[in-house]
C-alpha cells in the first residue's frame, strides 16, 4: 500500500485553470487502472475550462462548496 500525502505533492496550475496538486497519475505510476488522483482547488466564483482527458478516467467528489460539474454528453 502506497501512502502519498497532499502537502507532498507540487501544486501547479493545471490546463483548465484550477490550482491542481496530482497524487496519481496512471503515466506515472505502474498501475492497472487508468485512474488519477488530484486535488484540485477553484476559487469561489470562478470556473474551470471544460476539458477532455484522454489518458485516465475522472472520479469527482466535491468537498467544502457546491460545484456545478459540466457533465458529460454523448459516447
């Protein structure tokens, strides 16, 4: 079992705008799955460009504000 903390992990800002701090990335790490773990912080009353990854799938879970997530449209 791998123990990786947040305050251990770069932030950056990340394409769609957000203050993003990666945990894992399925690129960067030996992983079955082609899941990605990040915490992502967005400012009250700001947004994030809408974006497609093509290299993992996304799990969201909101904490501490309500977000309106777009949601995805089509195959």
């Amino acid at each position: 079992m791998a123990v990786i903390r947040l305050e251990d992990c770069p932030e950056f800002i990340a394409g769609d705008g957000c203050r993003l701090r990666e945990m894992l990335h399925p690129d960067k790490a030996d992983l079955r799955l082609r899941y990605s773990l990040a915490h992502a912080t967005v400012a009250a009353g700001e947004s994030t460009a809408a974006h497609r990854l093509t290299t993992s799938e996304v799990v969201l879970h909101h904490c501490r504000a309500r977000a309106d997530a777009p949601r995805r449209r089509g195959p």
